[in-house]
C-alpha cells in the first residue's frame, strides 16, 4: 500500500477546508433561525471530545488510517464489514456534496448547462489530485484556503454597509429545543464528517499530538461558518434565509457599492468550488484507499477513476429536484449519519484500547 506522509500544518489545511465544504453555500443549523450561530457554538463544543475520540484512534496506532486499525483490532472479517460500511459512507458522503455543487451550478450560476457537466470537471479535477496523492493535495490547500480566506474578508468589507444587527434580535424567542435541535443538525453537518478524514490519512510527519490537528481545524473550520452563517442573518434576515437554497450567493448579490461594485456573486462560487473540490477530494480518496485494502490491492490509485465516475453517477441519481435535496438535508441526514459520525468510531475506539492494553499486559516484562 502507497504509504504518503504529510505535514501537521498541510493535515489542518486539508481539514479546515473540508470542515467548510458546501455548509459555506447551503448553511448550518436553519432550523434554529436567528439563533443558528448559537447552534453552531454548541456544536463545536460537542465536538471536541468526538475529534478527541478520532485522534485517540490514530494515535494508538501511528502511521495508519482507519481501515488498517479495523483490521488490525477487529479481525479479518468484522474488520472488513467495517471497511465496506465507510467505503459508503465516504462514497456516498462525496455523491452529496457533488450533488449540491451541481444544483447550485444549475439553479445560480449556470442554468443552461445541464447539472452533469459541472459536476464531471470537478469530479475529474478531484481524481487528477487523489492519484497525485495526499501530499499535492496538502501542499495545494495551503493555497487554496489563502485564496478562500482573502476572497471571505474582501467580500465582507463591500457587505458592511448592509449589515443589519437586528435582524440577530430577538435572541431565544423561542426557546432552548430549537437551538438544540439546530445544534445537533450542525455537528453532524458538517463538522462529525470529518470522520472520512480518518480514512485519508495514514502518516503524519514529527510526533506531535494529533489531537492538535483535528482541534485546531474544527476551531478555524467552525469560526469561518460561524462567520459566514451571522453575515447572511445581518444581510438577509431570516425570512429571507428561509427562502432561498443557497443564503451566501443571496446576501453577496445585496452588495452594490455607488452603483459600481455589484453583481460579485461569482466570488461565492470561488469559495464554494474550492471548498466542494477539497471535500469531494477526501471522500474520493478514503473511499479508493478502503476498497484497496477491502481487496487487497497494490494501491488505492488503480481504483481511483472508477470510484471517482461512480460517485459523478450516483450525485446525478440522488434526487428529483433541488427539494428533495433541501429536505434530505434538513430533515433526514443528521439521523442517517449517526452510525457512521459517532456509534462506529467509538466502537473502534473501544476495541482499540482493549487490544492494545491487553497487547501491553501480554509483552514480557523486563527483569
């Protein structure tokens, strides 16, 4: 198996911009209202001991990803039902976000190109990177996030005349659940899907904690949807929100600085395909990487074109319509994911530490 090592500070890059993925154009935590970036906080801070549970995995066995510690502690045949349930994941997780890059293309920026067409450059830029492999991808994010965050503050200082602080007001009108049941939507998209990154990687340079990485990406990934999510309330207002699929392409049309500076929208659309690119980029590859070791292969780049074509097909399959989609996320999503974000890992976990103490008690003691 390819083994590929990577930098700590390439490691965040890669997951800070598949933290923010298509939540920059489709949003977190609607279901909360005006009170969605309170979601968001909370959800951060469920999920800190989720990324801890994630570290600990990868650290109890240095320089493999999931799929080799599942077969490594759970056995040959448990370990590969495991595997085969995050090859789903992972390639059904990557046909999502394609597939909301495609009804955005289709209902905002190009809609008389049929939605397939975008969707296959992207799907084919995603499998030019994987088979480079997972070092190019790191040394290209670190790029691609600097073009992100320098496109977000220049877009924030045209909107600064059309932010409206009331539209924060009023905080808690409708009480706790809803701030919760926001806040449960917002950890499992997108924050707990940083699980997939588990599968990408295998090796990271130098011996510094791990739970660094993953820590410091849901700091900087959540701060920037935090930032985004309360510029589209400020700009929009919440009925607003509700009425429209794609709330930061929305709230970029307002800006119209002395009837000169307008009509930026394509600067969303900058972020969001990066952010799209590098998602779909990790799910490609965690899904190439656990059909290699399902069946044994020399490497997970002789499958990646094949599974990258798949993922296009099924993205162009899973819905109807642009509401099917809205509804699929808002309503259906946070409880599908739970298996796969939080029940499995920890799983994982359990048996890794049981495995490795029982290893400890088990070598001969020095006399």
């Amino acid at each position: 198996m390819d083994k590929e090592v990577i930098s700590h500070g390439e490691a965040r890059t890669i997951l800070i911009l598949y933290i923010m993925g298509s939540t920059m154009i489709l949003g977190a935590a609607g279901e909360a209202k005006t009170d969605s970036w309170i979601s968001i906080l909370l959800a951060m801070a469920i999920a800190v001991p989720i990324y801890w549970a994630w570290a600990r995995v990868l650290t109890l066995y240095p320089g493999q990803n999931m799929f080799d510690i599942a077969l490594h502690v759970l056995g040959k045949w448990i370990g590969k039902a495991f595997i085969l349930i995050y090859i789903w994941y992972a390639f059904h997780l990557g046909a999502l976000v394609l597939r909301n890059f495609g009804e955005f293309m289709e209902a905002e920026a190009m809609p008389e190109t049929p939605m397939l067409v975008p969707m296959l450059f992207v799907t084919a830029l995603g499998i030019g990177v994987v088979r480079a492999g997972i070092e190019t991808m790191g040394r290209s994010g670190r790029m691609l996030l600097n073009m992100c965050l320098v496109t977000m503050l220049l877009v924030f200082l045209l909107v600064l005349g059309k932010l409206h602080y009331s539209n924060l007001l009023p905080i808690l009108d409708r009480g706790w659940p809803r701030v919760w049941k926001g806040a449960f939507s917002a950890f499992s998209f997108p924050f707990a899907e940083a699980v997939i990154f588990l599968g990408a990687i295998s090796s990271i340079k130098g011996k510094k904690n791990l739970t660094g990485i993953f820590l410091y990406s849901l700091l900087i990934g959540g701060a920037l949807i935090l930032f985004i999510t309360l510029r589209n309330i400020m700009v929009l207002g919440v009925y607003t929100i509700d009425n429209v699929y794609f709330p930061s392409y929305a709230a970029v049309g307002r800006i119209n600085v002395g009837n000169f500076i307008q009509r930026i929208e394509g600067s969303v659309s900058i972020v969001f395909v990066i952010c799209v690119f590098m998602k779909l980029s990790v799910c490609l590859m965690a899904a190439s990487k656990g059909i290699a070791k399902l069946f044994s292969l020399d490497s997970y780049r002789s499958v990646v074109i094949q599974t990258g074509l798949l993922t296009a097909y099924l993205a162009y399959l899973l819905y109807d319509n642009i509401m099917e989609m809205q509804y699929w996320t808002t309503y259906i999503y946070s409880i599908y994911a739970v298996p796969f974000e939080i029940l499995l890992p920890l799983s994982l976990l359990l048996f890794a530490e049981i495995k490795t103490r029982r290893d400890q008690r088990s070598k001969p003691q020095p006399d």
